[in-house]
C-alpha cells in the first residue's frame, strides 16, 4: 500500500475536527492530518492514550506490549511516537491488527518527523489506516517547547489516559496531569518499589488513579464487550465496523463473506445491541 502523502488542515468548525477534543480549554484552532481525515471524525471506537517513558525496562515493554497487543482492534490506540514506550504501544497496536494514531510535536511531512529513526513506524502506522496528527504545519521541526503542548492533545483525544511505566519527572505524568484537569480517566500499571521507572504510575495510583492489572481493566472502564462469545463470523463482522461505519456493501468487500451471511451476522449484531444503522450505514455501538 502507498504511504498516505496527503497532509489535510481542519479547524474546529469542520465535521473531521473530533468533538472530544473540542471539549477542552486549550483545544487547538487547527489540526494538521496525515491519512485518512475522515476516519478521525467518524471513528466510533473508544480512544485509549498509552504513554509513558523513552527508556523502559524489560518489564515496560513487556507490560506495554500485552496490554496493547490485547487492546488492538477494541480501541484506537494513542501515543506520541516517541522512543520507548510510546513507540511499543504503536508497534503493539499495529502487531494485533489495531488502529493506532500518533500525535506528534513536529509538522508531519517526512523531513520533519521527529525522532527520525521512527520514520518508519509513522509509514506503517500510514498503511494500515492510521492517522499522523498535530497542530504544526509542514517543515515545522522538533523544538522542545512542542512536546509538552502535544500532551495536552494526547489527553484530549482521549478516553482514557494508561501510564504503563514513568519516572518520577516525566512527559507522560504531564499528559496524565492534563487528562485529569479536562475530566478524563488515569490509570496506571503498578510496579516495583524499588524501581525507578514505576515511581510515576506508583504515586498516580497512590492519587488515586485506577490500578490496570490486566487489559481487562481498561476494556471494563470504557464499556468495550469483547468478543469471546462471538464466532469468527460475527467477530469479524464486528471488528470490521469498530473503526468508522460502513454501507453493506463495504462490509461485504472488507470480510469478503457472502451477502446473505452479511445480512444474517448484522441481524444478530443488532439484536444484541451491537450494531446498529443510521443514514444507510452500520455501526459499531460498544
């Protein structure tokens, strides 16, 4: 698949600018997108930050990448493209067969992208449906001032905010902070007293943010119904409308199952409150 190219510019009036963004004090006038604009203003999945330190330990990784790879598909997956952690979470995203959108401190043309090394992460984020976002145009390069002003998008954007491992000082405890003064939900993965890297999630549970022991956590607090009780069928179905809704005919494209089967599985799907349809289109409820 070609690397989407096109970067567009939305201001808060247009139908693509999110609505939960727009919730915030300090939402920015205009968002730059690579990708898909149209997938960030009909997404209907839950929307989950997962941030946290550019130098992880084996158990960060490890944590991060079980949580998200669990998460994938359920959710949009959120984080800022950065070393470490953030970096895991896209990369886990992606392995599971998720959406994953990077919001960046820099413009969003390959020459900027920022750090460099992750060039191509941010293609395969690209290519397979996600989204590049930020509020610097083209040629604008790393500046250090951008990144905690990229937090509070992060936050906004968001759901839920997860801080999987974090020193004491750390970008991703800004991004939990601004979660918690816009209203949004903090949790944070426990670990070690005596390691460094778990001092951040440590005291924001000690604050009282929701202890995630398991993806589980996360997918009860945000209403997600996983599909354990689905058959494969209906599972794909399903996944297949989490992302933005779709006509029968595109969903018969995209599972590539016989019409009748389509129709049947939708049937089903609406009959437990899954789906539902508006304006000829289908889409995910939970």
């Amino acid at each position: 698949m070609q690397v989407a190219t096109d970067i567009h510019k939305i201001t808060q009036e247009s139908i693509n600018y999110p609505a939960v963004l727009k919730e915030i004090p300090d939402a920015p006038e205009v968002l730059y997108v690579r990708g898909d604009v149209s997938r960030l203003g009909q997404n209907q999945l839950p929307v989950i930050a997962i941030v946290g330190t550019r130098k992880p330990t084996a158990y960060g990784i490890q944590v991060t990448h079980k949580l998200v790879s669990q998460l994938a598909g359920k959710c949009v997956v959120v984080s800022g493209l950065a070393y470490g952690v953030d970096a895991q979470a896209h990369e886990s995203a992606l392995g599971g067969g998720g959406i994953t959108w990077a919001v960046l401190g820099t413009g969003l043309d390959d020459e900027s992208i920022y750090p460099t090394k992750n060039l191509q992460l941010a293609h395969k984020i690209l290519n397979a449906g996600g989204l590049l976002i930020s509020e610097y145009p083209t040629g604008m390069p790393a500046l250090p001032h951008h990144f905690p002003a990229r937090n509070r998008i992060i936050a906004g954007l968001s759901d839920k905010v997860v801080v999987t491992e974090a020193p004491e000082s750390s970008g991703a405890l800004i991004t939990a902070k601004l979660a918690l003064d816009y209203n949004r939900e903090v949790l944070a993965v426990p670990g070690s007293i005596f390691g460094e890297m778990s001092v951040g999630p440590n005291q924001l549970i000690a604050e009282g943010a929701g202890v995630v022991k398991t993806h589980r956590d996360i997918l009860d607090i945000v209403g997600v119904v996983e599909q354990d009780n689905l058959t494969e069928e209906q599972g794909l179905v399903y996944k297949t409308l989490m992302p933005v809704p779709k006509f029968l005919d595109e969903l018969v494209r995209e599972t590539r199952l016989p019409v009748h089967e389509v129709n049947a599985v939708l049937t089903y799907l609406e009959m437990r409150g899954l789906v539902g349809k508006r304006q000829g289109k289908f889409m995910a409820l939970k």
